[in-house]
C-alpha cells in the first residue's frame, strides 16, 4: 500500500518492537505497507502517506514483558485498548484488509464489526496487536463526513 502524503501534515510515530523481522513481515507483507529507509535495529514505513518507524528495543527475542497496552476503555460494548493508532481507510479498503489479516492468522482484539450503527459516526472497526503488543484500530466511515461526529 503505497499512499503519498495527504494535503494534512503527515504524522510521525515512532513505536517499539522486540523482533525487527517480524516488524518486517507484519508491516510489510501483512498490512501491505511500503518499507522506507531502514537500519539493522529500525524501519521506516510509508503509513498510508505518513511516517511510522519501527524500533527495535531490547535483544530481538520475543515474547519481553514490554506490556504496549496500559488499559482498556469501553466503547459500543467493547474494551477498546489504550493505547492504540491505526487509519482511517474507505470501506472497500478496510474489508480487504480485514480479510488478509484474516488469511495470515490475526488474532482480533475486537473482530471487524459496524460500531454506532444508525447513529451519528457510524463506522467499520477492527482492533488486533501487532507482533510486539502494539494495539491497532483501522477503520471506515460509509460517510467520511461522519469523521468527528457528535
């Protein structure tokens, strides 16, 4: 998924990961994102036209008792985890993507569903962790203009 930057400022994230490899192969071949620059312990990815990096902390062995999530907040019945980033993509986007990390073995933190059905925001969510912990939310609005609705 190759996206240039959108007419907003691009974002910059920096996020930790214990194993830069499975960064790579999660970032890259599931979320389909294109690797920028990269060094032996850090990757640069183009995040839907925004800069997110990967890096690496601890020896690169998995499973480091780095806890990424520092709780939960409820939302349309579910407990949303904090914290947590993602995009905001069209629907056909979003369905594709929830079916290839479907196919690759994700396991959802809130499977894809439509959150505030018939009321003001209504959207396509689905939250799973990357192979570090890190907590991701992607969705999608039928109707973009429903992006900050009240």
């Amino acid at each position: 998924m190759t996206v240039q930057p959108t007419a907003l400022a691009p974002f910059h994230l920096a996020i930790p990961v214990d194993d830069i490899e499975a960064a790579r192969v999660f970032y890259g071949t599931v979320l389909g994102f294109s690797e920028g620059r990269s060094d032996t312990k850090w990757i640069d990815w183009n995040f839907a036209g925004h800069q997110v990096v990967t890096h690496q902390v601890g020896d690169g062995s998995s499973g480091t008792d780095r806890d990424a999530i520092a709780g939960t907040n409820p939302v349309d019945g579910h407990q949303v985890p904090v914290p947590h980033f993602g995009l905001v993509l069209p629907v056909a986007e979003f369905k594709e993507l929830a079916d290839r990390l479907t196919a690759a073995g994700t396991d959802f933190v809130i499977e894809p569903y439509v959150r505030f059905q018939g009321e003001p925001g209504e959207q396509w969510t689905m939250f799973f962790l990357d192979p570090a912990g890190n907590a991701m939310e992607f969705k999608a609005f039928a109707d973009i203009n429903q992006l900050f609705a009240a």
